[in-house]
C-alpha cells in the first residue's frame, strides 16, 4: 500500500480543526490540491461523514 504524510499546522482552537477534517467537504477545501472521496457513508444518515464512513 503507498502512503502519503501531509503536516499543517492549525491556527485555531482544536474544536475548530476537528470539525473542519471530520467533514469531507470541508476537508478536502482545506487540503487542496489533495483530493479525498468518500466512498462509503456511515451508518447514520444524518452524520455520512461520521464512524463508519470510509475516505479515499
């Protein structure tokens, strides 16, 4: 399997960066270019991003 590590440093409170990676939308804003497509939705439909949810 290849990987690949990005480093980004957050000037905000840890909530803040926390909500901006745990969503997909918001995470892939943030690391541009790098894109990253949710492949499998968790199983609560009112959270597609939450446990579960499978990114790639």
């Amino acid at each position: 399997m290849n990987s690949i590590q990005v480093k980004k440093e957050f000037n905000a409170p840890i909530e803040q960066v926390f909500d901006l990676l745990s969503k997909h939308a918001t995470y892939n804003v943030t690391f541009a270019p790098i894109q990253v497509e949710r492949v499998k939705d968790s199983s609560d439909p009112e959270r597609p991003d939450g446990v579960g949810a499978v990114r790639r």
